[in-house]
C-alpha cells in the first residue's frame, strides 16, 4: 500500500532508544577505533583477531568494497531459461557447493 503524498511512513520519527544508542555508541568511537588498533598490532593476538581488527579499521575508513552480483537468467523462471542458462546456474551451485571431486554427483 502507498503512503499518501505529503504524509510519512514514520509520522513518529525514529524511535528515542535508538538515537540514545547511536549516541551512546559514537560517544565511544575513538576507544573502540584504538582497541582495533591494539589487537591488529598484537603479535600474540590470533591471526584471525588480527585480520578482522585491520579489516574493521578500513570498513570505517574507506567503506565497505562494493560487491558485484550477476543475476544473469536469475530473474526468469527455469521453463523460459535456456539450456545453457541452466547450465550455468548448475555448473555455478556445484563450485559454491567447496566440492573438488570431480565424479559425477
């Protein structure tokens, strides 16, 4: 259903709680961006904790890396797919699938 012209879909605005929280969290943004730091560069940290503290630190700076979706034939159902169409979702679900065999399933 759409909303009416001139009217919000939100006439109560973003609720209260929710502002107090951000406000709270930004409120701690250096301390948590310095605690990142600490663990990227602790040699005794695991390499894992390591990795997501560096990799935290450049989603903040720079952003998340855009990601490129191909939804070729996705949008159509199988009966107006061609057969290499098909194909190719198959052939793509058995890569995604982290089989190496190469006998047939």
């Amino acid at each position: 259903m759409p909303f009416e012209k001139g009217k919000s879909g939100n006439p109560g605005g973003r609720p209260k709680v929710v502002g107090e929280v951000q406000a709270l969290a930004r409120e701690l943004t250096t301390e948590a961006v310095e605690t990142l730091r600490d663990i990227m560069r602790d040699k005794k940290a695991a390499p894992a904790a390591r990795g997501f503290a560096a990799n935290s630190i450049l989603d903040r700076g720079y952003g998340r890396p855009s990601q490129t979706i191909n939804s070729t034939g996705r949008n159509k159902p199988p009966d107006q797919m061609t057969d290499a169409e098909l194909l190719a979702i198959a052939a793509q679900a058995d890569d995604d699938d982290g089989d190496t065999s190469t006998t047939a399933h």
